[in-house]
C-alpha cells in the first residue's frame, strides 16, 4: 500500500488487524467448559488470518449460536453484529426463510456435479442473476477468491481466444483486495498479506486510487477522481498492449479502510479500458447485494462491467457460493469446436444446489422486502442516529455508501484498532476497524434500537479507545 495518511501504519492491515486482536480483558473468565473449548480450538484449529501465537494472550470468543442480528457466546453474553460477520450476513443470523429454503432443498438433491448435470436451482438462480446484472452467464465457485481467479483467467483466455494472447496482465488499484489466493494476491495491494508470497505471485499494473482522502492540497475530490482516471488513461494507454482487463472494487474499497468513491471514477475507467480495448472486472464480492444502496455498485453508477464477481452476501451468510457473471462478447469467445478454447475450469462444489437454494431465497427477500426501498429509509434514520458520533472531535471523513459507513479516528494513538476492537466487546458490540478506521456493515435488518445501541456504544468505545493510548502493550502485527 502506498504511504497513506489515516489508514497505513502497523494496525492497518485490513481485517486481520482486529482478527488477531482478541479483547484483552478477563481472559480467564470462561467457565471450565469454554476454557476446554478453547484450548481443543487452539490445538486443533488453524485460525484464518491470524498469527496463532497471539491467542496465548488473547483468547478466542466462543460463540454458542446466533440470534438475528445478536451473536451469543458460551457464557450468555451478547454481541450486537455491527461487521455483518464479515460482511455476509445481509439478514442477520438464523433468517428463516433462508433455513427454510435449505431445509427444503436438502430433502431432493443435496449435490450433484455440474459438469454435464444441471438442476433447478442453479438455473433460476443463474437466470434471476442475469436478469439483474445484464450479464447473461454464470460460472460459479466458492469463496469470493475463487470468483476472482475464475474472472481473471476468464479475462486473460477471452484475449487468447480472440487473438491476442499478450493482453494476460492485470490492472488494479492501490489499496485494493481481491482475496488470498496467489492470482487474487497478486491484484491485492496490502502489503501484509502479499509479502511473504511474493515469489509466487504474477506482476500486474497498479493505478491510483479514486479515493478522495488521497486529494493534495488544493485539490477537490473531483481533481481526484480526475487525476485518478487521467493515471489510469495514460497506464492503459501505454501498455494495453499487454493488458487484458482492470479489476476494481466499485465505489468502496473496502479492506482500503472503505474508501469511498465517486460513481464518476467508474464511469471514466469503462471508457478508459472500452478505448483501449480493456475488459473490465466489477469485484462487488463486498458492495454486492444492496450493499452499495443499489442492488449492484457497478449498475448503479451506469456501468457495465464485463464481468461481475459476487461472493460474501450472496446466500445471506448461510452457505459459500460465489459466482462470475459474463457478457455475451466473453462467452461467445469460448463457444467452439475446439475443446481448448472452453473455459477448462471447475471446483468440486461449482453450482451446489444446497448453496444456489439458498442465494434464491436471498433474491426473494429483495423483491418481498422491496429491500433496496426500505435500505434507503433506514440509512437516512440511521445517519441520525450517528450524528453523535460524526460530531466527536477525533472523528473525521465520515462517510457513508449505501449500508457502509464509516469513520477516521484522528490521534488515535498506536494499536487503535485493537484498542477499539475491545472497547467496543465491552459495550456488546462487534465492531472491528481497519487501522484508523472504524466502520459499519450492519445487517440491514437491524432494528432503529439496535442503531442506537450501536451509535451510543460506539461513541462510549471511541472514548475508552483514546483513553486507554499508551495504557495498552502495542502489540507487533501478525
Ligand atoms: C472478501 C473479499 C474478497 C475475497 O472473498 P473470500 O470469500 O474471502 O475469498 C474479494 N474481494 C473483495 C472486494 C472482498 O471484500
């Protein structure tokens, strides 16, 4: 990552910041059982994203079960989702209809291969996806990873297959995260998940980021977004030649510290890659789904990518599916005689029907709820609720994109983000920041009391956070 005010610095690593950052407080306050779960957890389990020799210090949280937007661990206690665990949860925990589609679909077909095998539910979710994307071809995986790899071979065997096979490199932004395998790596531009991999990972093309923080004196966000896309225009200018698409995350880059941007960016870089003969990857694995405010970033803001990556949202938090959706100019390149011009890609559970059950019970509560209507309701409740919060001294560039919002913590000392991490624990929340930043992706089924507990709770561990600078051992990053 570049050298960026506000969001780099030791604690800045996105996600993991937090992840090995248990609280800090009563470590031994588990009952006997916890504490044996514990340890078997510790023995047993390779937690993700986690230098594992923090946890003799800082235990894990043993969460029993799940209660709407309220995670419950062994002990009774309760923690109010404010991160949508991890991004996925749109409906918060346990959201019947979802079980009940699972349920459902578990008594006719658990799993089936899809090669050469379809079935119903990977069909209509396939179809209804199309439908709302305008990209009429679904390749499905996994993890959100996986949606990147697939989109970025996708994109390098479309210029093959039409005839230019230099065009196999890849254009991504500063402070961008595309995931942890070696292809979604080497598009990522956080240095503490990428460094010790380096020797395994591809070269592509880094542009500037649109995001406004990054304006220089004088500038506007505008000047930004222009810089940004005048950068962008000369890259692809230069080496198009060799470059087969730009994949961006659209309006927030999140693991960035949610960098939000200007729609305008996005709209300046599809014509940027349409003129230099450049495809483009919309990464909505975390703005997808209403996330954004409208049911796709990239749509919203009049863009079409050529391929669209989903993940995280996609089945409510139920179950791991993630997809690619393509044009019709990208899959009419594969469509031949010759075997080697297909897309010879496949993960064991590609389609699972269990998983695409789930996603269509998703795309049900959007149109039943009118969940994008009611989404824009809420926020603006929600912003009032917050005001408290943007008015606190060491807060600034609050900001807010569709159900996202955020905040910068100024003289926020070092270790903030674990420091507020167990801050906010005592005030029943989770709430995990990246660096400097804190932000919000609340289930959008959260209640306006549970805003409010969010709001007041966040203020009262903004305030513990500050005070506890230097009290706390800054601890070394995973
Ligand atoms: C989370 C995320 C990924 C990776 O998804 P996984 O399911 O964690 O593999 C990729 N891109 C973006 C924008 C993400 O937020």
């Amino acid at each position: 990552m570049t050298t960026q005010e506000g969001y780099s610095g030791k604690d800045g690593a996105p996600f993991g910041a937090g992840l090995q950052l248990q609280w800090e407080a009563e470590p031994a306050s588990f009952p006997m059982a916890n504490s044996d779960l514990l340890a078997r957890s510790l023995a047993a389990v390779w937690h993700p994203c986690t230098q594992m020799k923090r946890h003799e210090a800082l235990p894990l949280i043993p969460i029993a079960r799940g209660d709407g937007v309220w995670l419950v661990d062994a002990d009774g206690r309760r923690y109010l989702d404010a991160v949508s665990s991890w991004w996925v949860n749109l409906f918060g925990h346990g959201e019947p209809r979802i079980k009940a589609a699972i349920k459902a679909q578990l008594d006719e077909l658990e799993h089936v291969m899809l090669a050469g095998f379809t079935h119903e539910p990977v069909v209509r979710l396939s179809e209804r996806l199309g439908a709302l994307s305008g990209l009429g071809h679904a390749f499905y995986g996994s993890d959100g990873a996986s949606a990147v790899e697939i989109a970025l071979k996708m994109a390098a065997h479309y210029w093959r297959n039409v005839g230019h096979p230099a065009k196999h490199r890849f254009v991504y932004l500063e402070g961008s995260y595309h995931g942890e395998t070696a292809g979604a790596l080497a598009v990522t531009d956080v240095p503490v998940f990428r460094d010790a991999y380096a020797p395994l990972i591809g070269q592509h093309f880094v542009a500037p980021s649109p995001d406004p923080r990054r304006a220089l004196p004088g500038e506007t966000a505008d000047d930004v977004t222009d810089r940004a896309a005048s950068r962008l225009e000369h890259l692809l200018a230069r080496h198009h030649g060799e470059i087969a698409a730009l994949i961006v995350e659209p309006l927030v880059q999140g693991a960035a510290g949610m960098a939000m941007y200007s729609p305008r960016y996005l709209q300046l870089a599809r014509a940027a890659c349409d003129r230099h003969q450049v495809l483009l990857i919309a990464d909505e694995i975390a703005v997808g789904f209403g996330r954004s405010g409208e049911m796709f970033a990239s749509r919203g803001a009049g863009v079409q990518p050529d391929l669209l990556c989903l993940s995280k949202g996609i089945t409510g938090g139920f179950l791991p599916l993630a997809c690619v959706l393509c044009s019709d100019k990208v899959f009419e390149a594969f469509y031949h005689d010759d075997v080697s011009r297909g897309f010879l890609h496949s993960h064991s559970y590609t389609g699972n029907p269990l998983a695409c059950a789930a996603a269509n019970a998703v795309l049900d509560i959007f149109e039943s709820d009118n969940v994008i209507e009611a989404n824009r309701a809420r926020a603006e409740r929600w912003d009032a609720l917050f005001g408290p919060l943007r008015n606190h001294a060491h807060v600034t560039h609050f900001r807010r994109t569709g159900m996202i919002w955020a905040f910068d913590v100024t003289d926020a000392g070092a270790g903030f983000a674990q420091r507020y991490f167990a801050a906010a624990l005592d005030q029943s929340l989770l709430v995990r920041p990246i660096g400097n930043t804190v932000y919000f992706m609340p289930p959008y089924t959260m209640l306006d009391d549970e805003i409010r507990l969010l709001a007041d709770g966040a203020l009262a561990a903004l305030d513990a956070a500050l005070a506890s600078d230097g009290q706390t051992q800054d601890l070394p990053l995973a």
